[in-house]
C-alpha cells in the first residue's frame, strides 16, 4: 500500500483557497487551528489528519474526493463530482453559459 502524498493535498488546499480568495486565517479560524498550522499543512511540514481534512473542506466548500482525486485509481470521477455539485445549483441561464462555454473550450 503506497502512502498518500501530503505535499500534492497540502498544493491542492493552496490552490483551491487562493482561487476563492480565501485566506489562511479565514480556515484557520473556521478550523479551529492557528494559521501557521495551515501554512505548515499547504508547506508540506505537516501531515493533515484525516479530521482537519474534512473540517478544511468544509471551511473551502469543497468535497474531500475532490481534493484527493489525485490518489484515486480513477481520478477524473472525483473532479466530475465536483462540476456536478457546482452546476447543480445553478439556474437554467448559467447551465446555458456554461455549456456554451464548454462547447467552445
């Protein structure tokens, strides 16, 4: 059994919270934990046990498949359940940009 890479999810939380513009204190506060330990986590000086995963995802709004779609034998499920969840929601005018949208990409 091969271990998880804890620097590829500390890169992933980054990412995804810089593109919500989301700042460490925000997690940090909503998580309950001092922002350097979210620095560490991002950093890769620190292991993220599974309990503050689920808590940052919370904080992030995201799933935890999501943000460990690199680990999974299948990886594009997890990033396809994330587009679900986000479009899901949305009213027909956006479903309709948003697929104008994918066709041109």
């Amino acid at each position: 059994m091969r271990e998880l890479d804890f620097s590829v999810i500390g890169q992933r939380i980054k990412e995804v919270r810089c593109e919500k513009k989301i700042t460490q204190e925000y997690i940090a506060n909503e998580v309950e934990v001092n922002v350097s330990h979210i620095s560490n986590i991002e950093n890769n000086k620190v292991k993220v046990s599974l309990t503050l995963l689920v808590c940052i995802c919370n904080a992030l709004d995201i799933t935890v498949d999501y943000l460990l779609e690199n680990e999974y034998h299948n990886p594009t499920s997890a990033t396809e359940k994330e587009l679900f969840n986000t479009v899901k929601n949305m009213d027909n005018a956006k479903l309709e940009t948003l697929l104008r949208i994918a066709k041109v990409l």
